[in-house]
C-alpha cells in the first residue's frame, strides 16, 4: 500500500514538473488554445518569474 502511494505522489510530481516546464515555454498560439484554468496557472507561473 505504501509503494503504490510512493509511486502515485511521484508519478503526481512528474506531471506537474512537466506542466510546469510546458507552461514556461508557451508561445501565443499554445496561450490562445489554453483553457481558462491552465491560462491561470500560466499567469501565475509568468508573474512568479517576474518578480
């Protein structure tokens, strides 16, 4: 039971390293095809960056 969480929480951490990452290399034609949800979370991720 243990193991499955372990992996689940890392498997959970990788997906969200990888948004991330994606987030940071959006270009206007990737931010014009997000959803409003993932737009929030560029934002917030661009203005982090900036300070």
């Amino acid at each position: 039971m243990i193991t499955i969480v372990i992996v689940l929480a890392t498997a959970i951490g990788v997906r969200i390293f990888y948004i991330q990452e994606k987030l940071k290399k959006a270009n206007i034609n990737e931010i014009d095809k997000m959803s409003g949800t993932m737009f929030k979370c560029y934002l917030e991720l661009f203005f982090k960056r900036q300070g």
